[in-house]
C-alpha cells in the first residue's frame, strides 16, 4: 500500500460525523498513527494577527502549541521563517528556546520535537509539529515521509475547502476551529490590554505573555481570564492568577 494509500486510510480512521471545522484535529490524528509520533499539530500564520493552531492530535499537543505561542519564540516559528524542517532534542530545546523549554517541559510529557513548514498552497504560513516523549526518536523520523504527510494534510485541507462554501472573509470552516478561535480571542485580550495600560498592541502581547510565564500557563488561558473578567488589564503585572 502507498503512503497515499495509507495516509487517506489513517484520515478515515480517525473520521468523525463531527463538522468540518474539525477536520485539522482529525488529519493531526492521522499523521500521529501513520509517522508513529507521539503527537501532532497544524497551524498557520495570519498575516493580521500572527500564528493561529488549527488543530491537534491531543490536549497535550494543543497545550504544547499554546506554550510556544506563550513563548513566543520555538522551532515551528523557525520552520516558519526559514521554510526548512526544523528537529529539537531536549538539550537543543534548553538551549535555543529556553522559555518554550521550560514551559513544555514542566507542563507536557514531550521532550523533543520537528517542526515541518507545509507546501503548495501553504507555503509560507502553514505548519505541522510532530512531538516525541523520547528524545531518541526525533532522530529516527523519516523526513521525507513526514513532507509528503504534510502534503497529503494540504491536499486535503485543500479538498475540503474546494467542495464547501464560504466567504473570502471566514474563510474555510477548518480555520475557524476549536483552537483558532480560542487564539482570535487572545487578540481581543491583547486589545483590551492595549486599551487600559496605554500600550502599543506588541507590548500588551508581551506583557500577557510575561504574565502567563509567571504563572506557568499559557497565554490562551490567561486572556480568558481576562475577557471573562477574572483578571483585569491592570493586575497582569501583578500576583499571577492560579489555574
């Protein structure tokens, strides 16, 4: 059988009478059970907002996208930027993105990490990250396996937006996941920051996401305090509010 074969076999799998907003946490679920990874992730960069997840193979690896976020700084931002595969041992990980380590390792079971730019009608915003709990075993993922997963996932994605109706505004319904949306409200946060303390919006961003930091937490988390009200812009820089 194909890895085509295989991948598609994998999405059928995992499918769900669920909606199509869905459809990014189904294919992470493939790829987990085709590449054998311990967890996935799809995002995507938003030119007006910044990185936003789509979907997730598992809550571990939707918190392990919210910490990097949290971070600000991680391999699949770098995959971003440089378009090449980017592979992330522990020690590397210490090293290279010291807050997304200490974040990821304190709050999830991974200990190593590849992140792969997608292609074709993805490149240069979309991405997927492949989570490992053993360190050994980033080195052993066949990357060329991996792209043509990631191939196969933007074919799809593809697909699925080709044979359903939406507004050039929406967009597809697998951009307004779970996950996406729970992301676009970081930003209505960031505003309400902006607004209160008088900041420019990438310093309202830093300040929830040194706040979140503190607290050990995800910034997701934390800007949902904030809308919801249990944390006001004016007390981000003060006690962090305990999950």
């Amino acid at each position: 059988m194909s890895l085509a074969d295989r991948f598609h076999a994998a999405v059928a799998a995992e499918a769900t009478p669920e909606n199509g907003h869905l459809l990014p946490a189904q294919l992470s679920r493939a790829v987990c059970a085709l590449l054998g990874v311990d967890g996935a992730g799809l995002s995507v960069l938003i030119p007006a907002t910044g990185r936003s997840p789509l979907g997730a193979s598992s809550p571990d690896a939707e918190l392990a996208e919210r910490l990097q976020f949290t971070a600000g700084a991680g391999p699949c931002l770098l995959a971003h930027e440089s378009g090449q595969p980017v592979f992330a041992v522990e020690e590397h990980l210490r090293h290279r993105w010291p807050v997304f380590a200490d974040l990821l390792f304190g709050n999830t079971p991974y200990r190593g990490l590849v992140a792969l730019p997608l292609r074709w009608a993805l490149a240069g915003v979309g991405a997927i990250d492949l989570f490992f709990r053993d360190p050994g075993d980033v080195p052993r993922l066949d990357v060329f396996d991996a792209l043509a997963v990631g191939d196969l996932v933007v074919s799809t994605l593809g697909d699925a937006a080709l044979w359903s109706t939406w507004s050039e505004a929406e967009g597809p319904e697998w951009l307004r996941s779970p996950p996406a949306l729970r992301r676009a409200a970081v930003w209505v946060a960031v505003g309400r920051t902006s607004t209160a303390l008088d900041l420019d919006t990438p310093h309202a961003l830093a300040l929830l996401r040194a706040h979140a930091y503190a607290a050990g937490r995800s910034v997701d988390s934390v800007a949902e305090d904030v809308i919801n009200g249990r944390l006001v812009p004016e007390d981000v820089g003060g006690r962090p509010v305990e999950d």
